[in-house]
C-alpha cells in the first residue's frame, strides 16, 4: 500500500513539474506532450497495480514489474537515439551557420579594403 501510495504521489509531482517546465516554456511542448503521455499511463497504472498485472498476463510476461522494467528501458533508449539524433541536426546546423558566418565576414573585409582602397586613392 504505501508503495502504491509513493509511486503515485511521484507521478504527481512529476506531472506537475512537467506542467510547471511547460507554462514557464523552460520545456519545449514536443517533449512536454511526451512526457505527459508517459505520466498519463505511468499513474493510473502506480495507483492500481492489479492493471498492471493484468496487462502483463495479456502479453504473456512472467510479472507486471517485468513488463515494466523492459518497457521503460526501451522507452530510455528510443529517449537517447531520439536526442542524438536532435543533437547531430544541431550540430550540422551550427556548422553550416559558422561557416555562412566566415563566408559574410570575407566579403565584408574584401568591400571594406576595397573601399579603403577607392578612398585612399581619391584622396
């Protein structure tokens, strides 16, 4: 009973941190709604552990807690290919600007110079 009550509880907390991140736009809405998702199935499912159980008897899994700990691991993982794969856009992307950069900053020196170069010979 009580570790039904602190699952609980933590999904709660949980989720209201969640909505917190979310209305302070510290957290961007496509992971938010993500994460709202995992909490909407993640507390029903602390609060009433038999459902869990029965759900693990449906798949034919030994144990709910089983069905659990296998189902967050693959939900971890496609977490972390899902991030590399945002933080390989963003790296390609900061590339492509640096170097848009170096090419503007080039041009800007090659105008500046020539106009140096114009005014010098005027004068």
């Amino acid at each position: 009973m009580k570790l039904t009550l602190v699952t609980g509880l933590t999904g709660l907390l949980l989720l209201g941190t969640i909505v917190e991140l979310l209305r302070r736009r510290q957290l961007r809405e496509k992971y938010g709604m993500l994460w709202l998702a995992v909490l909407i199935i993640v507390i029903p499912l602390s609060l009433f552990p038999r459902l869990l159980d029965n759900v693990a008897e449906l798949l034919g899994v030994a144990s709910g807690v089983s069905l659990v700990l296998f189902l967050g691991i693959v939900f971890l993982l496609l977490v972390c290919v899902h991030l590399s794969w945002e933080v390989s856009a963003l790296e390609e992307e900061t590339r492509t600007l640096a170097e848009d950069f170096a090419l503007l900053r080039a041009q800007i020196d090659a105008d500046r110079a020539a106009r140096d170069e114009l005014v010098s010979s005027d004068g």
